[in-house]
C-alpha cells in the first residue's frame, strides 16, 4: 500500500502535467490562428486547400533620400510606381506591363485629297475615290 504523501505528490505530477499538456495545446492552436490571420487565410484552408496565388507583391523599391521612396508594385500582373514617404503618397505611373490595347487601324491614304493650289481662288477638295474612278487629274 502506497503512503497517502506519495499519493498525493503523484496526483499533483500528473495535475501539473495534464495542465502542461493544455497550455501546450492551446498555445498550438493560438499560434496556427495567427498565423493564419497574419498570412491572409481562413483556418481550414490552410491546412488542406491550396494556397491562392499571390495578387500584389512589392517587386522593388529604391530610397531617394531619407523619407521618401519609389516603390514598384505589381497587381493582376500590372505594375504601378508609386512614390511613398513625402507629404503625400503620389502615384508616377500605372499600367507597366500591361498589355497593349487593339486599335483601330486607321486608314493609310487620306479620305479627301487636296490638289496644288494655283496663284488664284483655292481648287475645290475631291474626294479620292471619285477622282480615281473618273480617272480625272486634279487641277493645277
């Protein structure tokens, strides 16, 4: 039989093991919560989703003086300079890398065209598909 004093300091061990073992857990879970929070997340997605993929990243910055900076940012594959530090944040240039928008190809041959003007009143505009399908000169 087991002396009553043993007993007890076997009870408070595994008292103070047991409570170490909660502290421990909830310290765990506590940490995987920040984590989490600080990484931008949502706590079962980041143990078996995958991550999504980055849409804003800081891709340089360079000091000007001692307040202010230029940094280089790139969202959706776009980047934007912008200048920080100063009495106000200014953004320089946006849309770096971008990719170039269709145009409308405009025309190569003007719609009207102008003959040489003699030493009088001006000569009249044609238009230079009616000249070519009259096969007319224009007047000088």
């Amino acid at each position: 039989m087991m002396n009553p004093k043993a007993a007890t300091m076997i009870l408070d061990i595994l008292l103070y093991l047991l409570l170490f073992i909660v502290l421990a857990a909830a310290g765990f879970v506590g940490f995987i919560f920040l984590r989490t929070h600080l990484n931008g997340g949502t706590v079962p997605g980041s143990f078996f989703g995958p991550k999504p993929d980055k849409r804003l990243d800081v891709v340089e910055q360079w000091s000007l003086d001692a307040r202010r900076k230029l940094v280089l940012i790139r969202r959706d594959d776009v980047e934007h300079l912008i200048m920080t530090g100063g009495p106000v944040d200014v953004v320089i240039e946006t849309g770096i890398g971008e990719k170039p928008k269709a145009r409308v190809s405009e025309t190569s041959s003007p719609v009207f065209a102008r003959p040489a003007r003699g030493m009088g009143a001006p000569a009249p505009i044609q238009p230079v598909a009616a000249s070519a399908a009259n096969g007319s000169q224009p007047e000088s």
